[in-house]
C-alpha cells in the first residue's frame, strides 16, 4: 500500500518516464501513501518532470496533499565512512 521514490529527480524525465510516473501518481491520488525522497529542491522538480500540463498535474498531486519534512545537516553516509576508517 506504500510506495517509495529514493532520490527522485536526479535525473530528467524522458517522455516514457514523465507518462509512467504519471499514471502511477493519479492511480495512487487520495487511495494509498506516497513517500518522495529527494536531495533535490522540490521548487526545481517542475523543470526536472518537464512538458508543463503533466509536470503541473504530477506536482499538485503530489505537493498540494503532502507533509513536507526538510531534513539539514551532514550526510549520515558521511559520519559512516569516518567512523569505519
């Protein structure tokens, strides 16, 4: 009933892609979660997506209905790689 999307938006969606992730996200509207996880701004997934009228339907499905959590600091992978060293 969950579906996760690690590191979206590195890079930009072919047509194929943008149509895909498209059908996924208005199938899963207001029925099940969607967790998005991304290092990149959500103010720049719009270009990311591409061709307006689909990334403008994508975002509002997904923005305009979710609980933002922004995360700052060091990268945990980061204090990993120090602490096996």
């Amino acid at each position: 009933n969950l579906l996760i999307l690690d590191d979206f938006g590195l890079q930009a969606f072919d047509n194929q892609s943008r149509e895909i992730l498209m059908d996924i996200i208005d199938d899963r509207y207001n029925k099940a979660s969607t967790i998005v996880s991304s290092q990149i701004p959500v103010s720049v997934w719009y270009d990311i997506i591409g061709e307006g009228t689909i990334a403008d339907a994508i975002l509002d499905r997904i923005v305009n209905s979710s609980h933002r959590i922004n995360l700052k600091g060091e990268s945990l992978r980061k204090g990993i790689l120090k602490s096996e060293n």
